[in-house]
C-alpha cells in the first residue's frame, strides 16, 4: 500500500480555480466569518487581489487556504 500521486501543478491550479468560485455548484457557501479591516488593510487587500485578477472576496478565501 502507498501514497497516492498527486500532480501538483495540477492540484494548485484546481485550488486556485475553487478559490474564484468556480466548480462549486454542488457546494453551498453558507457559513459566514466577520473580519474588520482598517481602511489601509483592505486598499492593500485590496490592491493585491487585483494584480492577479480576483475579487476582495476571492483573495481572502485564497489567501486563507494557500
């Protein structure tokens, strides 16, 4: 018995896209967080997400599972 193979550049590609919201048709986001932010915090929050092309929303939930 082994460890299964994983195609990593394959595996960060499929997180990054679950990231965006897509393929999450069978999945609900239902549960919900509230984080406050200071208005510089979230223009650099902000700023970063689009330099890759992402929403706040999206950058954070990236963020948090990377």
């Amino acid at each position: 018995m082994g460890f299964k193979n994983i195609n990593t550049e394959k595996a960060s590609v499929n997180f990054i896209n679950n990231a965006r919201g897509d393929k999450i048709k069978t999945q609900k986001r239902d549960k919900k967080i509230l984080v406050c932010f200071t208005q510089d915090e979230y223009d650099r929050i902000k700023e970063s997400a689009l330099q890759i092309g992402m929403g706040v929303n999206q950058y954070i939930r990236y963020k948090l599972f990377i």
